[in-house]
C-alpha cells in the first residue's frame, strides 16, 4: 500500500506552521541574547513592541498557508504587512518578519510561471527595502543612504536567494518528471514493438495452419466424394481412398504437432522442414492421388554447368512460391471442382522465374456455402511482398483462374519449358 502524495495546501499549512515556530521561539530567545550593545534595540518579551511582533509573524503565517491557492495575493500580503510593523521601531527583532518572506517567495516560485515573477518580485523586494528603511531610521540613528544600502542587501537575501533555490528545485522536478515520461514512452514503445511481434506471430501462425488445412482437408474432400461414388460400384478403389483419406488425416495431424512444437521454447526438436520448388513433385503428386487432374511443366537444365533455373531463387522465396501453388491447387478444388489444373515454372525475362496455377472452369455444381471468400489471398499478397516479388491473379478468358507469381533471381538466363504428366524431379 502506497502513501497518498499530499495536497498543496496541506504542505503550505505545514511549512507556514514551521516557519510562524521558528519566528516565535527566536522572538523569545533573542532578547536573552542582548550583549548590551546600545546600536542593538531588542524588544523585551510581554512589552507592546514584542506583541506587535509576534501577531505580525502570525499573521504572515496565517496568510501563507494559502500560499499556493492564491499566490499572487499571498506573497504580496506577506511582504506588505511587515511595513505596517516597521513604523513601531521594533528594531533588531524586525528581521524575523523577513521568514515567511522568504518561505513565500520559494512556494510562489515553484507555483507561477517566470512571466509573472517578472512583475511580482520587484514589488515584493521594494516592500522589503522600505519596511527595513523604516525600522532602521526610527529604532537607530542610521543615516538613510546607510539604511538604504542595508535594506537592499536584506532584499536581495530575502527574496533573491529563495528565488534562486527555487529555480534549481523546479529545474530538478522538471527534469525528474521529463525522465519520467520518456521512460514511460519507452516502455510504450517496447509494448507496442512487443504487440507487433505478437501480432506478426499470430499471422504468420494464423497462415501456417490456413496452408495446413486448405492443403490436406481440400485433399480430403476431394476422396470422400470419390468414396461415396465408389462405395457401391467399385468397394476395392473405396478402400484404398479410405486409406488415403486416413494418410491425409495423420499428415494434417503431423503437420499441426510439428508448428505447435515451433511454438514451444522448450521443445528443440520439434522441426518442420522448409519447402522448396524441388518439393512441388511431391505436391502435385499429392493432389493427383486425391482425385486432381494436374499437369506440370518444369524448366529443364541450361547454362554450361547445368545449373538449375531454380537455383538463383533464395530459399524463403523458393517457399514463397511453394506456399503460393499449394494455395491455388486447393483454391481450385474449392471454387473450381473437377476443372483440370496447370503447374508451371519457366523463366521471366532477365533475372526473374514464373511460377504459375491455372485451372480451368468448374465442371460440378460450385457449394457457395464452401466457396466464400478466405484469407488465402491475402496470404499471397503478403509472402510475395515479403521476398520482393510480384502477384497477380484473375478470371481467365475460359473461366478459370490464373495466380502468376513473379519471382527476382540474382542471374537471369533462358530457359526450356517441358511438358511432365508425371511427377518428376525439377531439372
């Protein structure tokens, strides 16, 4: 449980009761003090001037507890009622009026801007200098330029040096309360940094387990459809889609363990193999055991060294563009059912490779319920943008779909396109 800072005005009320004491207990011990030195008039404890005194020091007091409610009002108050005292000579003892001065300029300097201390602190300082002129020419024999030399040094100590200290306290909380704040901006800018981190995380999750899915249940989807038609008609080929849909099944559960185990600090050995071009054979493989027609062409080897056209392509956007196939082959089974699909690599010009999916329209009835709109798009857009490459998609002149990835490469060179019907290593 933590203190409560207290108000102004509880602070203002202390410092003016510890002044006001202060005052009070040297009121009484100066005269104790006397050294009998005629140049010295020491008011006697109970006599009128001692009193005049000691209600002058109250009445300071009294007035600066609401120092910093209305300090403009306060600190004048305070310096002018000392000259009222002045003109009863109570000598040596009149200086105790200078405390709440003193406690007044302090409190308003930390409370009004330096614009309006610019006007104030005159007046108060030519309040000083007269009450002390006053009092030293009727309670001594001082010649008024001496009393006037002494009056001003007394109003340089009195409202001058609180004036300073004030300022290198306000200095000092400024700075404090500046240091504050930035490191609050600081913590606010290591949250905000974690929360995009946090949502980058999310993201990229949210697209590992959308490719997961979109890959293996469209696959799914496809054998169950083959299954039901087979049932009654051909119950071995039922069978063998029956144990292909349960592979597809272990490998989508497979696939889900390996990026939740990516997700777990402690695990180490939790891995996930990062796909490349080469493993598009596997892909399409894939697809064609789950009922999809697809053909896929494949650039053969060129160059003197029988460099591949797939090997000047880095391995994030070679999974980039991995990423992007297997989003259009389950794209076409969702939205284009039955429409025979094309994979293809070839090179694009200078220093770039073409990935592209077409499919052809559909030839069964669409489920409009099933084909509505997801995030698989966008998943593109965001990948290619990632590697530095280019997207496009769109409606082709039949009715099917195009996706066209564009991919940078650090040499560009020509390249022979070759038909495979068959899965086939990349050459």
């Amino acid at each position: 449980m933590t203190d409560r800072p207290r108000s102004p005005r509880t602070v203002d009320a202390w410092v003016a009761g510890c002044g006001w004491l202060f005052a009070a207990l040297a009121l009484v011990a100066l005269p104790l003090l006397d050294t009998g030195d005629d140049g010295v008039v020491l008011v006697l404890p109970g006599s009128i001037g001692w009193w005049l005194v000691l209600v002058t020091v109250t009445a300071q007091a009294l007035v600066l507890s609401r120092a910093r409610s209305a300090p403009r009002t306060a600190l004048l108050t305070v310096a002018a009622i000392p000259v009222l005292l002045a003109v009863a000579g109570p000598g040596a003892v009149y200086g105790l009026t200078g405390i709440a001065t003193i406690l007044a300029v302090f409190l308003v300097t930390l409370t009004l801007p330096l614009p309006d201390l610019r006007t104030l602190l005159p007046v108060v300082a030519g309040s000083v200098v007269l009450g002390e002129m006053i009092n030293a020419v009727r309670s001594t024999s001082t010649e008024i330029p001496a009393a006037l030399g002494a009056a001003v040094l007394q109003a340089v100590g009195v409202v001058g040096l609180p004036f300073v200290i004030a300022l290198a306290v306000a200095a000092r909380r400024e700075a404090r309360t500046a240091h504050r704040g930035e490191e609050q901006a600081l913590v606010r800018e290591r949250d905000a940094l974690v929360q995009a981190a946090v949502a980058d995380e999310r993201t990229a999750m949210a697209r590992e387990l959308h490719d997961i899915a979109a890959h293996h249940m469209s696959g799914i989807a496809i054998m169950s459809v083959a299954i039901a038609r087979q049932i009654d008609t051909d119950p071995e080929a039922a069978k063998r889609s029956v144990q292909q849909v349960r592979e597809q099944s272990t490998a989508v559960l497979d696939d889900l363990r390996r990026l939740v185990g990516l997700l777990r600090s402690d695990d180490g050995e939790a891995t996930r193999s990062v796909e490349t071009l080469s493993a598009l054979r596997e892909l399409v493989a894939s697809r064609r055991e789950a009922g999809l027609t697809v053909e896929l062409r494949l650039p053969v080897e060129s160059g003197p060294h029988g460099r591949r056209l797939t090997d000047d392509v880095g391995p994030l956007a070679q999974l980039v563009a991995y990423r992007m196939v297997q989003e259009a082959l389950a794209n076409a089974v969702m939205h284009a059912p039955g429409a025979t699909c094309l994979v293809e690599i070839a090179g694009s010009g200078d220093r770039a490779i073409l990935v592209r999916v077409v499919n052809g329209p559909p030839q069964q009835p669409v489920d409009r319920e099933r084909s509505t709109s997801g995030f698989g798009l966008l998943g593109m857009r965001e990948r290619a943008a990632l590697v530095g490459a280019d997207l496009a998609y769109g409606s082709t002149v039949d009715g099917g779909w195009e996706v066209r990835l564009t991919l940078p490469t650090e040499t560009g060179r020509p390249s022979r396109t070759t038909t495979d019907h068959h899965p086939g290593d990349l050459a």
